[in-house]
C-alpha cells in the first residue's frame, strides 16, 4: 500500500513539476515579449539621441544602426526560442539575402559585400518582424496604442527641436525634422500613426476624428514633406471608405466643407507657406510632373544610361556600385526604383511578391480596426513609395509599419477586438 502511495505521490509530483515548467517558460516568454515591444516602442527616441550625437558631437552614425540590428536578433532569439517553426523562415529569408549577397558581390562588382548584405537586411526587417510579433501572446491593444502615440509623441518632440533653432530643417529654407535624417521616412512613420490613431478616432466621435487630422495634416505641412500631408489625407479618405455608410458619408461631407472653409478664409495664408511656394516653384518650372515627383523623374534619366548598359548579372542581382560611384549617381528616391538598383529583378520580385502575400492575407481577416488601420497603412505607403524613396526599406519606417501589420494578424489581439465589438 505504502508502494502504491509513493507510486501515486511520485506521479503527482512529476505533473506538478511539469506544470511548474510551463509556468515558468510562459513567464519568461511574457517578459520576453514585453522587453521587445519596449525596445520596439522607443527605437524612434534611439533614432532622434543618434541624430543628436552625430550633430552636436561629431560622433559616427553607428548608435540608431546597431540598435537595429540588436532588436533584429533579439526578435530571432525570441523565435529560436519559442517559435521554431517561424524561427526557420526567418532563417529562410536571412539565408535568402545572404545567398543574393554573395552572387552580388562575386557577379556584379566584387565590393561592399556587407553593404549590400545590410541594405538587404533592411528589406527582409519587414517579413521577420511580422513572422515574430505575430506571434506574440500578450500584445494588447493598450500597448500598441501606447506604442504609435509615443512615437507621433518623439516627432512633435523633434519638429519643436527644429523650430527652436536646435535641430535640422527638411530642407534648406523651411521645414523641420529635428535630428532625424529624412523628411520622407518621418512622413512614412506619421501615414502610419495616422492609419491607426485616425481608425480609432473615427469609431469613437466626429469631433475627434476631424481634430486628429488637422493635427497630423498640420504636423506634416510642418515637417515640409508633400507626402505626409497627402499621406493623412488619403488615410482619413480611405477610412471612410472602408466604413462607407450614412454616418461615413455625413463625415466626408463635413470634411470636405471643412477643407473648402478653410481654403476659401485661410487661402493667403497658405500661399504664403513655403511647401505651397515650393510646389507653385516647381509647377511653374516643370508642370505636373515636377510636382508629383519633385525632380526625381530627372534622375531616373541620368541612372537610365547605366541601367540599359547593365549586363544580365547586373539587371538579376542590382547595379555595378563602382560604375554607379564613378558616374556620381546613388540612388532615384522612388522606392521601386532604388529596389530595382539595389537588388536586381530577383531579389525585388520576390520582396514585391512578398507585400502582395501579406496585403491579400490581411485582405481575409475579420475586418476590425486593427485590420483596417494596417491595410490603410499598407496601401498609403505603396503609394507614396510610387513616387518617393525611403519608404519600403528604410529603418525608421519599417519597425512601426512592421508591427501595425503583425497586429492584424495576432490572435490574442483580433480576439480582444472581436471581445471589444461584442461587448
């Protein structure tokens, strides 16, 4: 009897271990998961300290880089650890651009093997970051709200930098985007707070809704860039679409009639801003053309040459970077263009095929805000990437725009909208 006790008693004490154990590694993947979105949430705020330290101490632009690339192995350690099957298609692409990297160096040009290797890096950010934080167990909506306030939050912080006089302009005689880099990836950073924070602005009142988009559309004229005041626009237009009813339409109307007051009373006013005379500049010095893409078209044409001279190597695998240094020519600044130069037609489709796999992907899931903000996101920046650059690989964008669309296919978080709506 005494045997047949300590059988039992032995048993229970191999379960309670066990249960102890999955205790224990759900709490370690819990505060795993935490740290990744903290160090996810502040990476904008890495971003602006670099800026900073590069202006104001001559120090090397290493700082927001290597914060980067630290999250990106984090975000695979996490994956080894709890999620091996993504873990093995985060390898498959890591092994991908490693494979085209070293084609490209030993086909192409023979230089700058981990230049081209960490461009690359910057093109699979999206699809690794989405494979991972898709999987994530404790990503609420509370912190993914948290998350793209902060950031609009470290902008405002960087625009007032400028307008003091402490950062940088966007360009020589106006605009501000503090110590950022580039004006068009901080429009890419706002399209993507606006698609959210003007979602959820809709669902809740009129009033807020209107309120959030003069603020984000002012908050862009203020950066300078044409395609973050055009990137909110198009953000609220398609909300309402995607919410087309009686309520929808009354919003759009009245949104309209704001947008025309506003014209008619503030017309002078807004003549007298430096991105509409910067836009009246170049329509009176290019017509439409120049507009839409600000002189860009013009250095597609100087690149032309070296393109159509390419060998097959080069048109598969991406440009010759010597050729392209002695000819004093780096880059288009449309996105798909660059791609194109970057990485040759191989790589590019296959990261093209990638968007469109997750765009119609998304297109099946329950339609909620989360949903809906990560599609609007997904369609604004395609199109600003048509006819600007540093949108679809850059490093400021791609970690935000990453985990918008990760949400709209975490579980865990579609069920609490799913709770939300019911309720």
């Amino acid at each position: 009897m005494s045997r047949l006790n300590q059988f039992f008693s032995s048993g229970s004490d191999v379960q309670a271990r066990y249960v102890s154990g999955q205790n224990s590694e759900s709490e370690r993947r819990h505060l795993f998961e935490n740290v990744l979105l903290f160090l996810l949430g502040i990476y904008l705020f890495i971003d602006t300290v670099n800026g900073l330290f590069v202006k104001t101490l001559g120090l090397p632009n290493l700082l927001s880089a290597g914060y980067k690339q630290f999250l990106f192995g984090l975000m695979l350690l996490f994956a080894f650890q709890f999620e091996p099957r993504r873990f093995f298609w985060c390898l498959v692409c890591t092994a991908l651009i490693f494979c085209w990297a070293i084609l490209r160096f030993f086909l192409v040009d023979n230089v700058w093997f981990f230049l081209a290797f960490q461009e690359a890096i910057k093109v699979i950010y999206l699809f690794v970051m989405v494979l991972v934080i898709s999987s994530f167990r404790h990503l609420s909506l509370n912190k993914l709200n948290l998350i793209l306030v902060f950031s609009i939050g470290i902008i405002l912080l960087n625009v007032l930098f400028a307008l003091v006089g402490i950062g940088q302009s966007t360009y020589q005689s106006f605009g501000a985007k503090g110590f950022f880099y580039s004006g068009n990836a901080v429009s890419g950073v706002i399209v993507i707070c606006a698609a959210w924070l003007l979602t959820t602005a809709f669902k809740r009142s009129l009033l807020q809704f209107v309120l959030l988009i003069l603020f984000l559309s002012a908050l862009a004229l203020l950066i300078g860039t044409k395609s973050g005041f055009l990137g909110v626009i198009v953000c609220a237009c398609l909300i309402i679409l995607f919410n087309l009813d009686a309520r929808a339409l009354a919003y759009g109307f009245l949104l309209l009639s704001i947008v025309i007051a506003g014209i008619v009373i503030l017309g002078e006013q807004l003549q007298e801003q430096p991105l509409f005379q910067r836009v009246l500049f170049f329509y009176e010095n290019g017509g439409i053309t120049r507009v839409m893409f600000s002189g860009r078209d013009q250095k597609l044409m100087e690149i032309w040459p070296l393109f159509v001279s390419a060998d097959i190597w080069q048109w598969l695998l991406g440009l010759d970077m010597q050729a392209m240094q002695r000819a004093g020519i780096w880059r288009v600044e449309f996105d798909w263009m660059d791609m194109q130069i970057n990485f040759g037609i191989l790589l590019s489709l296959t990261v093209y095929s990638g968007y469109l796999i997750l765009f119609t992907r998304m297109l099946t899931q329950p339609k909620n805000a989360v949903v809906v903000a990560a599609l609007i996101a997904f369609i604004v920046l395609i199109l600003v990437s048509a006819i600007a650059g540093h949108v679809l690989y850059n490093g400021m964008v791609t970690p935000l725009w990453a985990m918008l669309t990760a949400a709209a296919f975490n579980p865990g978080l579609n069920r609490q909208m799913s709770q939300k709506i019911q309720n």
